[in-house]
C-alpha cells in the first residue's frame, strides 16, 4: 500500500514496487488520471500490478472504509508506505489560524496514525513480518523555510511517530522506518510551493551540487520496505544530497 501514490514521489514508489514484482495497492485522493496513467504504464512493464482505491485519509470514516476496501481484496498486507502530506499553504507564526494548523497536522500526522491503525490487523498477518516506510521531510529535521512551521512541525511529529511506533510493533515482527527527501524536483509539492529562485539558491548549497529526484526516494523506500524480516527499525534515511547529515 502507498498514500498518495499516484505521482510525484509516491508515484516513484508505486512504480518501483511494481517492478519488483509486488501487487501495489495505490491511494490517490484526486489525482485519477495519474493513477490510470500510473496503472497502464505496470501494465505495459508487464511486472507487476497497480489497484487503485481513492479515499480522504483526514476522515475517520472514509479511512474505515478504504481499509475495508482492501480487507476484501487481500487478507495481508506486507508493506505500507505512509507518503501522503503537504505543506498546504505558507504562514508564519504571527498569521496562522488554529483551522490551518488543525489541516497540516491532519494531512500530515493524523491521517498516517488513522491509516497505519486501520491497516494494522493485516500488516500482522504477514508471513515473514511487515515494513511500514514513513515519509518525513528535511523540513522535519532543520525546520524548513520561511512559512513552513506547521508543516515542518508535522513533518518533526512523523519522525517521533516512526520511533515510537517502530519499538511498540517490534514484537509483531514490523519493522517501521523513515524517510526524510530535501529538494526533490519534478513533483506537486515543489512545482507549488518552491520558486526557481529558491530552488537555484537549495541547489548551490548541497554538498552533491544537484537537486534530487522521485527516484532517489523510491529506491530508498524500496529498500527498507524490500527487508521483510530484516534487522532495521526505528532508523531514518536521509536523503538531501549531504545538507543534512547525522
């Protein structure tokens, strides 16, 4: 399963799974011509298989039902991949509303716990252990730019959440790390929120003199989600090109 698997970086992912021979359960929320685009490209490949399911994974009720969508197509689940989130919108401190601060969190953190809670009696029934992957961001690490609190305060949460989740699931045989992508071009989320002139000023500034791609994430998600019974959890990948290093 991946949230917000439709393009972009969860687009990568869905598509790298699916060349590894996996059945990819893909979420989308609005992007349904992405997912059919997604879906015909597997097709093509002829490895893989790409299952689309929408839902709203804010809402209690609509993620019920998603998980009640995928419990009748499958008894088990081995990987979920937690990918959905957005900064929705730049505010600083002085101009944020409670509402907004409510709506990242939401998008953010909530909607993974609701997820990950829902899916969970199936991630349990894997043979071999599950992996659950947690996107995070650099944001979650440094702060983020100017505007990004809120989202950069969720993205801080998912990382905490990853840990404390990775020790309370370790005597169910799931693994559960995370991922923390810095500048990845040719997605949504930067298309909307990052100018050419902050992109250029990111890029001079990363020790490997380049901006990532979806691809850089994905293959990293794979790697971790690939280890069913492996010896990793509760770690976090970072992947910026050296502007962040633990």
């Amino acid at each position: 399963m991946v949230t917000g698997g439709a393009s972009g970086i969860g687009g990568a992912i869905s598509s790298e799974l699916a060349a590894q021979g996996a059945t990819v359960f893909v979420h989308y929320y609005s992007s349904k011509h992405a997912v059919e685009e997604l879906q015909q490209e597997v097709v093509e490949s002829g490895v893989g298989e790409i299952i689309p399911l929408q839902a709203d994974l804010t809402k209690e009720e609509s993620v019920n039902a998603f998980a009640n969508d995928v419990a009748n197509l499958t008894s088990t689940l081995d990987i979920l991949v937690n990918n959905t989130g957005d900064l929705v919108e730049r505010h600083t401190l002085s101009d944020i509303k409670n509402d907004f601060w409510e709506q990242v969190m939401a998008v953010n953190v909530t909607s993974m716990m609701m997820v990950t809670r829902a899916l969970l009696p199936m991630l349990k029934q894997a043979e071999d252990g599950a992996s659950i992957v947690n996107l995070s961001s650099l944001a979650g690490r440094k702060g983020g730019h100017g505007g990004s609190l809120a989202y950069s305060t969720s993205k801080g949460a998912v990382l905490t959440f990853s840990r404390s989740l990775a020790a309370e699931l370790a005597g169910d045989g799931i693994r559960v790390n995370s991922v923390t992508p810095g500048l990845i071009l040719g997605t949504r989320f930067h298309a909307t929120h990052t100018t050419d002139e902050s992109a250029n000023k990111t890029i001079s500034e990363i020790p490997l003199k380049r901006a990532g791609n979806p691809l850089d994430v994905a293959r990293a998600v794979a790697f971790f989600a690939s280890e069913y019974n492996g010896f990793i959890t509760g770690a976090t990948l970072d992947i910026n090109g050296g502007v962040y290093m633990a």
